[in-house]
C-alpha cells in the first residue's frame, strides 16, 4: 500500500494503513506491556526470565512507539501542509483536497486502537502492582 498521495500543489496526504498493520502495532504494544509488568513477577523467581521480559517488552515499546510517533506526525503534518485549522477557525471554504485531509485524519483517529491500548496498559500496571505487593508482603 502506497503511504501518500500527490496532488497537484505537491502536498501529501497519508493513506491510512492496513487493519492487519493496525492489529500488529495494536498487539506488539499490549504484549510489550505484558512482558514489562511481567518482570515484577518473574523476577521474584527466575531472573534470567526477568531479563529477557525486560529486553522483549523494551524492544517491543521502541518499535511500537516509533510507530506511534510515525502516526502522530503524519496527522499533524496533514494538518500543517494543508493549514487545516486555521481554515476552520476562520470559516474558509474547504478544498476537495481539504476534505481528503480530514478524512484521513477522521479516519486514523477512528480506527486508532491505541486508546484500548492505553486501558489494557492500564489494567495490566494495576495487576502487576498489587501482585508484586501481595509476592513482596509473603501473603502468597
């Protein structure tokens, strides 16, 4: 899949990715924060596991947030090149190649699976938290 279109100004507006793509990014993110949270728990038994948790999950964050990086700076750049926000705050008529900008934007965000991400992060430190707490305090 071709990553942008050309258009007569020599602007470029990112086409959206593959689902599988997005799926991929979606789970190397979650399985990174798995294994990083993980590392409480194997360490407490196995700390040649821990290590390789922590070099798995921090090797998998690197690809996964330079990806996001790629994302965010293809929006902002789509906004920028085609002065998308000052066209709106000022009422301007918008262009067809406009309309392209903003509905790759529209589209990125709706399909983005990151805020999903974020939550599963979230659960997942929470987990890790109170099971660390309860390996450390010997309940278990």
């Amino acid at each position: 899949m071709t990553e942008t279109v050309t258009n007569l100004n020599g602007l470029h507006i990112p086409e959206g990715y593959s689902i599988k793509r997005i799926q991929f990014y979606f789970w190397l993110g979650l399985l990174s924060a798995v294994f990083l949270r993980l590392i409480i728990i194997a360490d407490y038994y196995n700390g040649i596991l821990s290590k390789a948790l922590f070099y798995l999950g921090v090797l998998g964050y690197l690809i996964f947030f330079a990806h996001r990086y790629h994302v965010a700076t293809r929006r902002v750049g789509v906004l920028k090149n085609l002065e998308l926000l000052n066209k709106i705050e000022n009422r301007t008529s918008l262009t067809e190649e406009d309309y392209r900008g903003l509905e790759y934007i529209m589209w990125s965000l709706s399909v983005s699976k990151e805020r999903m991400n974020y939550l599963v992060i979230f659960a997942f430190s929470v987990i890790a938290i109170a099971l660390s707490l309860v390996l450390d305090l010997s309940i278990v």
